[in-house]
C-alpha cells in the first residue's frame, strides 16, 4: 500500500551546516518522485530522515498525515536501496533477499515462494543459490531492489542506486526502475545527481540546493518556467542574457537585448533581477519559414559535438548564446554575421 510524506519546515544542522534548512514539501501516496541536486545539496540527509536514519533537528515528518520521526527506523514502513548496495557478501542471492522476511518471521515456504516471485519481477529467475560475489554489477543491483522489494515497503528509497554503474546498464536499470514502480504501485523517492534519471522517472522532482528546494514540478514545468537561472543552468538552459530593458505590449512581455527586441514567455518584473533564458533548441539558423522573431548575432566559436555542432552567437555587446546545428547542415566561419530566427516559446523570463 502506497504511503504518502509529509515533511513540515524540517531542518537538519550539523553544527554550523544546515544540511535541510527550514524544508517543506507532500510526497503523493504512489507517485515516483525525485531529489536532484548537486553533491552536498542535502539530498540523502533529506532521504535518511524521512528513513529514520537521521533525526530532524526541528520539523515534523508524516507518513499518511501521522508524525513519524519518534518511530526507529527498522519499524517504518520503508526500505531503502543505498549506493554502497550493502549485501550479505558472504550470502546467497535468496539468503541476502529472505533475510528481512525471516526476521519477521515467515516460514521457509513462504519465503521461498516470495523470493521467487520477487526474483521474477527483477528477472534473475532461477538465481536463487548463486554467491552474490559472482553476480556482474547490475545483477547485485538487482538483488539489492529485490531484497528491498520483497518487504513490500509502501516507501521504496533510493540514494544514489545507479551511480557507478556504466553507461549502458545505467540507463536499463533506470527504465527498470520505472517498470517496477509501476508494477508495484509503492511510493519511489530518488535521490540523484543525474538530470537524466530525474527527468525520464519523475511524476514530479524536486531540485535541492543548499538545502532548500529552488523548484518543485512536473518534469516538464522545468523547461517551460524554470523558477529562477540557477534552475534553468541546472536543466541545461545555459543560455541566458541579461536584458537592457523589458516592456509590456499588448498582454505580453517584449525584452530589448543590446538593442534587438524579443517576445518572452513570463511576467514583467524588474528588469535588473531579471534574466532571458534561450532554448537552443527553439533556435533556427536563418530567416525561417515563418515570421518568428530574428536576431542578428556574430558566430564567435563553432564545436564539433558529434550529431550536431554547437555555434556560439554573441550580440554586440559580447553576450552570448549556443545553438545546435544539424552536423549536416551549413559550415559557419567565426567572425561571420548570421540571422537566426526564434521558434515560438524560445525565450523564457526568469528570476536572476
Ligand atoms: P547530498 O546527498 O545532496 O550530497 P548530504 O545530505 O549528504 O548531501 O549533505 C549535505 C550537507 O550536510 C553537506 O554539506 C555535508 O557535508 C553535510 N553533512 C551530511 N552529513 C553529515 C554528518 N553526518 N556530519 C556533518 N556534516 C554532514
Ligand atoms: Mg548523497
């Protein structure tokens, strides 16, 4: 049965360092939902108090509205996957995953049967009597969600599970991970550093820093109205220019950059805390079929990036933006002056 986390103005201080400062947010029974941050953000100090690990300094945290954090750990309704895996090394694969089951008590036939289940949905079938230390690194990630799994936790935390693995298995245990939530409707939360995890898992994410939350959203919200630059450089929109000035025209918000006016998607405020963020990907090279928005900007550096090429434009002034260009496409000389057109929804307002 799903579980929904309620965390109510926590803080956790480790002397001077306030690890989760002052941090509220309602983690939805059943959702999969994602902590991205940077390295010391507060990420897994978060995670660990909402798994009785670690004790709020202050704040309240409650799981389906009932405050847990006098409850010990092993008596939450949660299990958690850590990166360090932590099995039984010395154990077998059903040993490592009936441990919690024998702990609570079950006979050897039920646990059995559920290691076999359990082995199934994680597709190490017929695993059962293998040392541990003999498994590759995604089948110990395997029986690591496995041994979680099989507690039928309503919170399945995860800190981290997919780093160190390479590449390729990376990215089929995080589709794996979005398989198994599916089926086993419990409420995920992910801790990562990886953009990539956060965005292609999520119901919903929260990005950290410094231990406060700067945007809590649908994957998607984050592209569209990042809530401020730090945000937005976070996701990948590096492109962003400070404009001279902004206008309101007819409902809407025109900045003028260096002299070039831009429609921009957002709320006029103060131009001086204000920041154009660009999407390289609503960049066109030329006038464009349709009557979007032109700039006319100086190619300053041009890298090869494989697929695609990456242009970087400067205004007069030297501020500068990076578009994709089909690795196909036109070769571009640095020095050249080139037009660009804007596709719609290109240019995004937001906080400094
Ligand atoms: P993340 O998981 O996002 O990398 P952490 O939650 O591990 O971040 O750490 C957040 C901050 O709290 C960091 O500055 C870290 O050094 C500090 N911190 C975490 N745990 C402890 C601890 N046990 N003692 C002292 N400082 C800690
Ligand atoms: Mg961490």
């Amino acid at each position: 049965m799903a579980i929904s986390i309620g965390i109510n103005n926590v803080t956790r201080a480790y002397g001077p360092v306030r690890a989760v400062d002052d941090l509220s947010l309602e983690i939805r029974a059943g959702e999969f939902f994602t902590l991205l941050g940077s390295s010391g953000s507060g990420k897994s100090t978060l995670l660990k108090m909402i798994g009785g690990f670690e004790r709020p300094s202050s704040g309240e945290i409650l799981f389906d509205g009932r405050d847990v954090v006098d409850i010990s750990a092993n008596k939450r309704p949660v299990n958690t996957v850590f990166q360090s895996l932590g099995l039984f090394p010395h154990m077998t694969v059903a040993q490592n995953i009936e441990y919690g089951l024998r702990l609570r008590g079950l006979s050897g036939g039920e646990r059995a049967r559920k290691v076999g289940n359990i082995l199934e949905l994680v597709e190490l079938s017929g695993f059962e009597e293998r040392n541990v230390n003999l498994l590759s690194g995604g089948q110990r990630q395997r029986v690591a969600l496995a041994r979680a799994l099989v507690m039928e936790p309503g919170i399945l935390l995860l800190d981290e599970p997919l780093t160190g693995l390479d590449e390729r298995l990376r990215q089929q245990m995080r589709d794996e991970f979005g398989r198994l939530h599916k089926r086993t409707g419990a409420t995920f939360v992910l801790v990562t550093h990886n953009q990539d995890e956060a965005l292609s898992l999520s119901d919903r994410m929260a990005i950290m820093h410094k231990g406060k939350i700067e945007q809590l959203d649908r994957p998607e919200q984050f592209f569209q109205s990042p809530a401020n630059a730090f945000v937005a450089r976070f996701v990948g929109m590096e492109n962003q220019v400070k404009p001279e000035r902004l206008e309101e025209v007819g409902g809407g918000v025109v900045a003028v950059i260096c002299g070039q006016r831009v429609p921009v998607q957002g709320a006029l405020h103060d131009s001086a805390t204000s920041l154009v963020v660009i999407r390289s990907d609503r960049i066109v090279l030329g006038e464009g079929d349709t009557d979007g928005d032109r700039l006319r900007l100086k190619v300053v550096e041009t890298m090869f990036r494989g697929l695609y090429r990456d242009v970087k434009l400067a205004f007069a002034d030297g501020q500068t933006l990076v578009m994709a260009l089909d690795a196909g496409g036109p070769l571009l000389n640095v020095g050249e002056n080139v037009v660009v057109t804007l596709k719609p929804k290109a240019a995004l307002l937001t906080a400094a």
